[in-house]
C-alpha cells in the first residue's frame, strides 16, 4: 500500500538531508514534526517584493520560479523542482523585505517549515544548524556560480551549462523563462536549441 503524501514527502525530505548530514532518531523527530504539506495550483505567487519569507520549502513536487521584474521585464533569477529546497532564502535569512516573486509554474506539493520553528530547531540541535549552514552555502555557491556564468561565458555556453547541469528543465519550464533565466532572447534560444540537438 502507498505511504500517505506526508509520510513520503517525509522520506523525500530526510534522504535529501542525510546525504549531506545526519541526525540522530530523536532529532529527526523533533525536526520531522514542524513541516506542513501543503499544496498550490499553478501560477500561485508564494512570496511576492516587499513581503518577509516566512517559510523555507522542500519540493515534493512541481516546479517553481523566483523572477523580479525590471522596467516591466520579468527576470527569471531561480528554479526549484522535486526534492530541492525553495523559498525567498536571503529573506529568510535575514526577514527583510523579499525582493523577488516565488511563483509556482505548475501544480505543486511541498512541505514547509516556518522561519520560527527553524530558530527554535537550531537552538535546540546543533547538527540542525549545521545543516542549515551547509543548504545556505549551497544556494551561496551556486548563485555565484550563475553569476559568472552570465558575466564570462557565451549564450552557447550558457545554454550548454544548463543542459548539462539540468537537463531535464527543457521539459519542465516554458523556454521563454528559461530565456530569461539565460539572459537571452527567445529567439536566441531556440535557434541554440535547434543547433545543439543538430549537433
């Protein structure tokens, strides 16, 4: 028989964690208890500019989109898909003002965690901070990595990376955000598309 949703979104969540730390039974307890599953249809805005993040995500699944908009241009900045984390994170961190939209670009499930219970879990477990640190430098990381990209490699290149890096992205989001999330045209993209599949 099929676990109920929470149990497995659960499962989905500790195997996430464990692969980078582990915790002892009764932390994982204690941790396990303060996620919500919740659930949103497509096009939801999560967290809207001007609003304080409230809760770090784990994807069950669906995928996400962080954007802002400039000059009415929609720049795509950040996407979350099944079994990563999401949430406005430099928000969170440090509840400002978010300065970008979470939205859902497809149905999605995903647990939940209040930046509240997150505090309360750091102060009573050590290792649960240390995994919060390692998640915070992940996105670090990765940010920084993006940001290089942009600046220093070729729309080529660019496109290439994330097909490395995710291929499976071509079949989940429309090309004009991933477009966007490239810093090219459309069009650019999809004549990129047409020459690497040429390939």
């Amino acid at each position: 028989m099929k676990p109920p949703p929470e149990v497995l979104a659960l499962k989905h969540l500790k195997e996430a964690i464990f692969s980078k730390v582990v915790f002892s039974p009764e932390t994982w307890e204690d941790f396990a208890q303060c996620w919500e599953l919740v659930s949103y249809p497509k096009n939801t805005y999560l967290t809207k500019p001007g609003q304080i993040e409230r809760y770090l995500y784990f994807v069950e699944d669906g995928v996400q989109r962080g954007f802002h908009l400039v000059d009415g241009e929609e720049i795509c900045v950040a996407f979350s898909f099944d079994h990563s984390y999401s949430g406005v994170v430099d928000s969170l961190i440090t509840q400002t003002p978010a300065k970008y939209y979470l939205e859902t670009i497809s149905d999605s499930v995903l647990l939940r965690l209040s930046h509240e219970d997150l505090q309360s879990l750091y102060e009573r477990h050590k290792v649960v901070e240390r995994w919060g640190r390692l998640i915070a430098e992940q996105i670090l990381v990765g940010k920084a990595n993006r940001e290089v990209a942009i600046l220093s490699y070729t729309a080529e290149e660019r496109y290439r990376r994330l097909m490395t890096q995710s291929p499976r992205c071509i079949q989940l989001i429309p090309q004009k955000y991933l477009a966007s999330y490239l810093r090219m045209t459309p069009e650019t993209f999809s004549r990129l598309r047409r020459k690497v599949k040429d390939l």
